[in-house]
C-alpha cells in the first residue's frame, strides 16, 4: 500500500438498532484512540440501510453514549437511509462496465450448497447466475439480486492487528451482492462509497469482518478511491466463551452507567487490550498521546475486571 499524505481520518460507523453493548464501545474506542493519537479527525456514520431494525431514538441514545464516554466526534455523515440515490450512482457505474448481473438465487439454495463461508458468514458464491442467457432470466419469477463480477485475482493488505491477510476473490469469495431483491443497497458497496467520499484513511472495527476488505478493495479500485489501513480488532466475550451481542442485551450502555464512570470503563478495556498496563481509570483524550497498534492483542478479550458485573 502506497504512503498516505491526506489528513487522517478515521469513522465509527455503528447500527443504530439499539443501545451500544460492550463490544461496541470498545470498538468505537479502538477508533477514536487510533486517529486522535495521529492528530486526525474522527466522523460519525448512522449505518441504517436496515430500517426495519433502526430508530432515530437509539441513533440519538448512541450520540447521548459517545459524548458520555469523552469520544468527541468532529464531524458526522448523514445517514446511509439518506443516501439512496448517491449508492445508486455508483452502482450505475458498475452497469456500465458491464460488471453487474442479475441473480436469483434464493438463501435457502445459497444454503444447500454447502460452500464454504467467510469470517462475516457470507457463503462463497459458486456462479449459478453468473452466465444465465437472456431466455433463462426471462423465464424468472422473482425479483433479483445483483451481484458484481469479481476477477481470478489476489487481493492482499496488512492489518494493523491481525497481520498479513490475502484472498483470491473469485476462489475465497465469489460474485458478491451490492443491491438486494429490495432494491436496497447493502453493506459492500454503501461502506465503500460512504468510506471514500468521506476520505477515510483508517478502518477500525472488528475481526470478523476481516472477510469484507478485500471486497471493499475491489470496489475501491473501480470507483477511484485510495484504500485506507484496516485494523481489525479483537472480539470481546463473556466469560463464558459468547461473543457480545445487542440481541443479549450483554452490559450495554444503559447498565454500564449506572456502575461506574467514564474513565474507568476506558481504563478496564485499555488494560484488557493490552494498551496499559493495569486498569486505571484514564480518559480517552489523555489514552490517545500513548496509543500504539503494537500492544494490541489480536485474539479474543474477556475483560476480567468487569467479569462480577456480567
């Protein structure tokens, strides 16, 4: 990856779906303390394409959050439910070289392939729409997807935690979808649009999305867009091995604040991820002048010193 001159700007791009967990925090932290400690800007990105699952309550719940942490935002996107019509200029763009197709394929027949799938659940696509002729997606009944072609060709980066990544996207991935049946655009395509137009350099957010880069690279390329860094950071579990999750209800924010302030939330998930030393409570301003990448852990974190609370 060539030098990066531009300003840097890092995002926190969360669902507003409903009250921040654990996992969110430490992620939106993990954001916050890269770009700040290079003396860059950090944007604020509603990523609402679902809206049968997004309120405008918990997005401003999620603002109220963010301020309560000390993570300041200096500038925030509009929404992506705003931004139909912009996704829908790039996707005309890949119409016109020829790179986008029809595809009907139910997720129950994706299913019984029994294909390998990547880090963020996505089935590797096997083709079966790929070379329809005109009479067979004429003898079609329902509406389609639309997938983009991907070439036989290695994609690679280095992570700023996990290391070294590669993957073939026609072998590891396959055609993958930018718009669905719906009509609406998905995650691929209005991430890498949203990303570049608002000149991210840096890509903070968590492991199991590590799949979803080199795709996002793709994209990046036929639209023109600098590639930022990525960092994919570490998962946090329960002490009982679940991942976090909203669904769980896993100390979100609405428990968290009644426990215990700001800086001692920040200190505990810094020791935990091996940022300091011990869990001292520290704010995120004053975390930023001595974050480095390279004490990170690129595993699973249980943060302990929360453990009697979970």
């Amino acid at each position: 990856m060539q030098a990066d001159n531009r300003t840097p700007v890092g995002r926190f791009a969360p669902t507003p779906s409903g009250r921040m967990h654990l996992g969110n925090v430490f992620a939106a932290l993990m954001s916050y303390l890269s770009v700040k400690s290079q003396g860059g800007n950090w944007i604020l990105r509603m990523e609402d394409l679902d809206t049968q699952r997004t309120k405008t309550e918990y997005a401003q719940t999620l603002r109220e959050d963010l301020r309560w942490l000390g993570l300041d935002w200096d500038g925030e996107m509009p929404p992506q439910s705003a931004r139909s019509s912009v996704y829908e200029g790039y996707f005309r763009r890949l119409e016109e070289l020829g790179l986008v197709y029809p595809c009907y394929c139910t997720r129950s027949q994706l299913h019984s392939v029994n294909a390998p799938h990547l880090s963020d659940g996505t089935y590797v696509y096997p083709g079966t729409c790929r070379d329809l002729t005109d009479a067979q997606r004429a003898a079609q009944t329902r509406d389609p997807a639309y997938r983009v072609r991907v070439p036989d060709r290695e994609f690679s980066f280095t992570d700023l935690v996990q290391g070294a990544y590669r993957e073939n996207l026609l072998t590891d991935c396959g055609d993958f979808v930018v718009r669905r049946a719906d009509g609406v655009y998905v995650y691929q395509l209005a991430v890498t649009v949203d990303d570049g137009e608002a000149g991210v350099t840096e890509v903070v957010r968590g492991m199991d999305l590590l799949s979803s880069a080199p795709r996002q690279m793709y994209l990046q390329e036929l639209f023109g867009f600098p590639a930022p860094r990525y960092a994919h950071i570490p998962m946090l579990m329960a002490p009982d091995g679940r991942r976090l999750s909203k669904r769980d209800r896993d100390l979100d924010m609405g428990a968290i604040r009644t426990r215990m302030p700001p800086e001692q939330l920040i200190g505990i998930l810094a020791c935990a991820a091996g940022i300091t030393g011990d869990p001292c409570p520290i704010s995120a301003r004053e975390l930023a002048g001595t974050f480095r990448w390279d004490k990170v852990k690129s595993g699973d974190i249980v943060p302990h010193f929360l453990t009697d609370i979970f």
